[in-house]
C-alpha cells in the first residue's frame, strides 16, 4: 500500500466505552510506590479538572505531595489533557505542579496488572471465538445465497466481512456486509444500528439504497448498491479535484447530510472513502454522489454525545475531548474532506502516524495549505474550509449554512 493510500485510508476508530475503566495512577519519580489503581467514569468525573482533584485526595492518603496533582503522564513522558484520552489498564504517572516528567523503573501495584492481563485474555477470547475471517461462501444464509450471485469477498476481518456480487434477479452490482454483532457488544455501548438508519434514510438520491438486511442472532448482513469508486479512491489516483468536481461532491454530500441531521442523524465518520461516485456515459461524467458507511451513525436527541469514534484524521476537537458534541461533528469532518480534494492533503496531522500526535495537532494546530498551491484555490474555497474547520463548534458552520455559502451556490 502506497503512502498516499495510507493517507486517505487510515483506521477508524470504534466508539469508546462509557463504562468505567480500570487505571493505575503512580506518583512522578517515587520507585517503590506501587500507585493507586481508581475507576474512571463520567459518572464519576464529569471533566479532567475533577479527576485531578480525585486523584490528588486519593494519592495524599498514601504519600507527601508538595502540591495538588496538576499533570498526568503516560509512561512515554506524553501528556494526557482530557477523560477521554484514558484506557482500560493505563498506568499513568502523577506530576505536581512545576514538575518535570520524571523516568526510573516504576513499580506497578502486581494485582492490578494481573487483573489486566486476566481481563485482556477474556477479550481476545471471545474476540476469536466470533471471529469472521474463517467465514465462507457456503456459510452464508440462504436469504443472501439464493437471491445474490457471484460473491467474492473484497473485505474479511474477524469485524466485518464484505462481499462484491450481482442480484440474481436483474444482475443489478450490490455489496453484502456482515457484521459480526458480539463484537460490537463486547467493545462498546453504542447501540448498532446501520440497517435501521438506512431503512429511515431510503429514496434520497445522495444516500446509499438498502435493497434488504437479514438479521441473526450473532450476525447482521446488510444488502447495499454498488457504485463505481468513492471519492478517496480517486484522490489517491490523481492527488487533488478541481474546484468544480469538489463543488459537485459537496452539493451532493451536503444535501445528503441535511436529511440526516433533519431525521436527527449523525454519520460521525464523514471522510473520502465513505462518498460514493457512479460515473455517467462519457468518460469522466459524474453522474452520482451517495454517502456510504452507516456503521458509527447515531441519532440526536438533543443532549450532548460523549462516544469518541470516528477516522481520527477527520474528527472534530470537541468529539476527541470528549466535551459534548452534536450536529456540527459532521461539519468539522465535511470541511477535512472538502481540504483533502482540493489540496490532496490532510489538514491536520499527515506526517503523524500516532493517534496521539494526530490529535494534538487537531486540537491545537491549524490547517496549513500546501505552499504549491498558494494562489490556485478561489477566496470562495478557503473560505468555506475555514469556515467549517473552526475549532469552537458554536461558531462553526452548519450543513444548512453550508448549502448557502458562495462557493457551492
């Protein structure tokens, strides 16, 4: 795989659990300290600010501090800003204020890093038990084997495993994807619920159809129309669109986009690969744009979301915090994709291959246009980029906004 392919394709992340987590909290610099091991939840701790204070009264009882706890570090030296940047079975280190980060050879508490190894034992367990990469053809259910033809599969993971065939009543292309669904109860609360969102969002042009979904107990199998590329697939090809085919994938995104959010809809994972292109008669016609990958959408009741998954590439700094987002999640991703075809680069942490690092510099970097194109983008363009990658939400713009700006109108 290419570098430019890894650009535009990197790993999406599934949401993170809400549950609380086991972590070792050990105090900077003190080696035979064997640390404090809390719960972190939101229940618990409603912001960063509250754990600080928790786990400041907690490490008092056990040893001096010369002040409040006012940083935690990973063992790396790394900072961690906020609730969400915590796992299942971190050992993180405590630092007072003024202090430097403080490497020796630190001593972990031995029954907390039992229950650990114990833990991730029974997840990867279970994991291999419902494991799909041993799926075949032959095991199919009959409602996908008799009705679609001429499967092979293009996707197979012990997730999720997709196929490419043709219908079997008018040999119309379509994709076949399963879901392993005990995987998705064992790594998150996030309810599943691809199938029932398209069925909600079905008969508008710019959304992937469902033709129909058949569903077991461990598994979901969802029926989709197949389309020629998606937008990533033609990045990586050429590096960059012209403004005038960005402008034709943006008004197709952008009007589906807005049923979603009028239905109360989040896709949450909004990026190139998930916008799909059916080219017309003529070479290089565009005769269609349809978004795809159903698989993190949520709905909006109107609190907000606290779940942090996504493409860590095109999340938006409020869902990396963990601070409450909304509608507008979508907006931060649409205006990294709308940066990516026209400058045929990320935004926002390209030369990082650490989720860290990507983060970081979501959360406190800006967009830096490539300095070739100095001049080829309209004032129309950067415009809109900047107007959708605007790192406060409330003053972001929304996909109704959107549709109005200049530059698609």
């Amino acid at each position: 795989m290419t570098d430019k392919v890894k650009l535009f394709y990197p790993q999406r992340l599934q949401p993170r659990p809400l549950k609380a987590l086991r972590v070792c909290f050990l105090r900077n610099g003190d080696q035979h300290f064997s640390g404090v091991n809390m719960v972190v939840s939101r229940n618990r701790f409603k912001d960063f600010e509250a754990l600080l204070q928790g786990v400041t009264e907690s490490l008092r009882r056990h040893v001096v501090l010369r002040s409040a706890i006012t940083n935690i570090c990973r063992i790396d030296g790394s900072h961690l800003t906020t609730l969400g940047c915590l796992s299942e079975g971190d050992v993180v280190i405590c630092c007072c204020q003024y202090e430097d980060f403080i490497w020796i050879e630190y001593n972990v508490n031995i029954d907390f890093e039992r229950q650990t190894a114990l833990r991730a034992r029974c997840f990867e367990e279970k994991l291999y038990e419902e494991s799909l990469e041993h799926i075949k053809f032959t095991d199919l259910p009959d409602a996908i084997r008799l009705y679609i033809g001429q499967l092979k599969p293009i996707v197979q993971n012990f997730k999720t495993l997709i196929y490419r065939g043709r219908s079997r009543a008018n040999w119309t292309r379509c994709i076949v994807k399963m879901v392993n669904k005990k995987y998705l109860n064992i790594t998150y609360d996030d309810v599943y619920i691809e199938a029932e969102v398209l069925r909600r969002l079905q008969s508008h042009p710019n959304i992937i159809d469902l033709m129909y979904s058949v569903e077991e107990e461990r598994y979901m199998y969802i029926v989709l129309e197949r389309l020629d590329c998606d937008v990533g697939e033609l990045l990586c090809e050429h590096g960059s669109m012209s403004e005038e085919n960005a402008r034709w994938v943006m008004r197709g995104t952008v009007a589906g986009l807005l049923h979603m959010h009028q239905m109360q809809i989040i896709h949450r994972d909004i990026k190139p690969e998930n916008l799909l292109i059916r080219f017309g008669t003529r070479v290089g016609d565009l005769a269609a744009i349809k978004i795809t990958d159903f698989g993190l959408a949520t709905y909006y009741r109107g609190s907000k979301l606290y779940s942090c998954c996504g493409t860590p590439c095109y999340m938006a700094p409020e869902l990396i915090a963990k601070s409450g987002y909304d509608y507008q999640a979508d907006s931060w991703s649409l205006g990294v994709t709308l940066f990516c075809m026209l400058c045929g680069q990320l935004p926002f942490g390209r030369n990082f291959s650490s989720v860290v690092d990507i983060y970081a510099a979501i959360m406190w970097g800006e967009p830096c246009y490539p300095k070739d194109m100095d001049g080829d983008l309209s004032d129309k363009a950067t415009q809109l980029i900047d107007g959708l990658l605007i790192k406060n939400p409330s003053k972001r713009l929304t996909i109704a906004e959107v549709k109005r700006h200049p530059f698609l109108v």
